[in-house]
C-alpha cells in the first residue's frame, strides 16, 4: 500500500502504510504535494494508525512536509502513532515540532 490523501473535516488527511521508509520517498513526495498546494483547510493530519515501521529517512520526510505546510499557512497534526513509532516520535522529541493526537 502507498500513501492515500483525502479531504476529512476540512482537513487533508495522509494515511501512511505499515512500513514508511526511504523507498517511499517519492510517493510521499507526491501525497505531500496534494496535501499542500490541493487540498483545503489549513491542517495537514499524518494518519500513523496504521504505521509498523519508519526509519530516519522517514522522519526528514515529516519535517520536509512541516516545512512545506508552514510555508502555505498549514500545520501539520501526527495521529494515532502507537507502539513503536509513538516511542520513536517521543525519543526524537517531534513533540516540540509536531501536534499529536
């Protein structure tokens, strides 16, 4: 599964697969690119419900699409990190960068 981006509340919403590494680079590329410029409202949420694994490249990435959103006037929301990849997001402190839900 690759990345699927939709509209939600008003917010674009990218669902993430269970393995988000540095082989997805340009498929984020492009569901980030839809998230930004295409869709409405003025939030990003990175759905990680369904996320297993991600790796070092995989954050550059999320910090790539914060930027990318700030420039655009959005904030970006990482939601429902469990396990693993909630402990990761803690230890590398993306709670000071990041909104969770």
């Amino acid at each position: 599964m690759s990345f699927a981006t939709t509209t939600q509340d008003g917010c674009a919403v990218i669902s993430v697969p269970a393995r988000f590494d540095f082989r997805l680079m340009q498929d984020f590329h492009a569901a980030m690119d839809d998230a930004v410029a295409q869709r409405p409202g003025s939030e990003i949420v990175v759905d990680l419900g369904g996320t297993d694994y991600l790796d070092s490249s995989a954050l550059g990435m999320l910090l790539v699409l914060r930027d990318r959103a700030r420039h655009q006037s959005k904030s970006v929301v990482l939601a429902r990190a469990r396990g693993s990849v909630g402990n990761l997001l803690r230890i590398a402190n993306f709670g000071k960068l990041f909104d969770f839900r």
